[in-house]
C-alpha cells in the first residue's frame, strides 16, 4: 500500500530507549511501519510500504550499525526505489532511505540519535519542524519528545492528503514495549495521539512500571495497590 506518511526514528543511548512516533492517510499505519526494541534500534518503514525491510532492519540492528543495516536490507529488495526507510541503531547513530520512485514532496534528514522522514507531504517544512523540536527536546522522556516532533510536523503540513492515522511506540528493553499506542482511524490522529497519550501516561504507565521483569520477577505491584492505581 502506498501510504503519504510523516515519522520519526530515535534511540537515547543515556537511557537506552528507543522509539518511533508515525502519522499517515492511510489507517493503522502503526500496524506496518513500526518496528523498535532498546537491544537493537528502531525503523520505520513507508512509502509503498514493505515490512520485512521493518523486521529484518530491526534483527540486522543487533550486531550492524544503522547504515549498514539499511544498506543490506535495501538490496533484498527489487521495488527499493519506491521505498521510504528511516534507521537508528542502539549507538545513537541513524540512516535514511528516500527511494527516487517515492512520490513528491519527499525527503528525510539524520540527526545525532534520530531520523526523520515523508512522502506525499505538503513541503519540507514537515521535516525541518519535526528535526527542530526533537532537537530542542532534550532532556525530556523518549515517549514526549517522539510525540512533540509528531506534533510539530502535522503543524508544519504533515500529509497533503489529509489525516488518518497515527501511532507512538517506545521501547526499553524488556519483552514487551513500554508504550505502544495507536489512533487507526481518526479526522485529527495526532491530536487523539496526544489525548490517548495523556491518558496512558496517567493510568497506563504507572502499572507498567510496575510489572515484571527479568530481574524482577514478581513485579512491583505493591506501590500501585497501596494507592489504588490498577
């Protein structure tokens, strides 16, 4: 599916986390572009959209650096030049695709520690707001800062076609992401992402900072029982 679509890759290698921040006028572009894990990178892939550049970028991230996972995962594929890829691995350090078939205005640009990239939007605009406030961000949880650029993008023009969808996800090391939220069809999908997005960070994300993990077994469920937060 050829999907008009804004996003952000980014990995902050001060608390290993890692993320991707998606907006698109297509519905449930979180569902195929998407792709993080803290122990190797993250990729979001668009334009006429291929997954398995998604899945095996992310595997490839593992043990290659962002550049030359990309570089390996583009000569798997013969449709390449219609392909839109963004990379960053677990260093902080990132690569793009913008393939020549890849319909105007499109683009990206690589930062220290993110990606950003589109198709079908109304300008570079969308990139440059997008860079800026990540850059400006700093400081700030991963969730926020990926969120923030997302923002400053649609504000910027976003998809000249319009708005559909959006997604946010973040990763930190354990089997099961920290955030993984999703608006799938919506007239204002980075708006909704904002108010899902309060709402998890009020209600969601207390409990799983909470569950279990690897060195913590049996979670730390006691906190959230002592305040009646479940």
């Amino acid at each position: 599916m050829y999907a008009g679509t804004f996003s952000i890759v980014a990995y902050d290698t001060a608390v290993r986390t890692c993320g991707v921040a998606v907006s698109s006028r297509m519905p449930a572009i979180g569902a195929l572009s998407v792709f993080a894990h803290a122990d190797a990178g993250a990729v979001a892939t668009q334009a006429l959209i291929n997954p398995l550049l998604g899945t095996d970028a992310l595997e490839l991230l593992r043990s290659h650096t962002a550049e030359d996972a990309l570089r390996r995962v583009l000569g798997t594929d013969p449709a390449a030049d219609s392909r839109q890829v963004a990379v960053v691995d677990r260093g902080g350090r990132a690569a793009a695709h913008t393939g020549s078939q890849t319909h105007p205005w499109c683009g990206h640009r690589v930062g220290a520690g993110y990606a950003v990239a589109g198709n079908i939007l109304t300008g570079a605009d969308t990139l440059d707001a997008m860079a800026e406030r990540f850059e400006a961000g700093a400081g700030d949880r991963m969730d926020e800062r990926l969120l923030s650029a997302l923002e400053a993008g649609q504000a910027a023009g976003g998809d000249r076609r319009g708005r559909q969808s959006a997604a946010l996800y973040v990763h930190t090391g354990h089997p099961y992401p920290y955030l993984d939220l999703r608006v799938d069809e919506h007239s204002d999908p980075v708006a909704e992402l904002r108010r899902v997005h309060g709402v998890a960070r009020r209600e969601l994300l207390p409990f799983v900072e909470a569950m279990p993990t690897r060195a913590r077994p049996a979670g730390n469920f006691e906190r959230l029982l002592d305040t009646g937060d479940h």
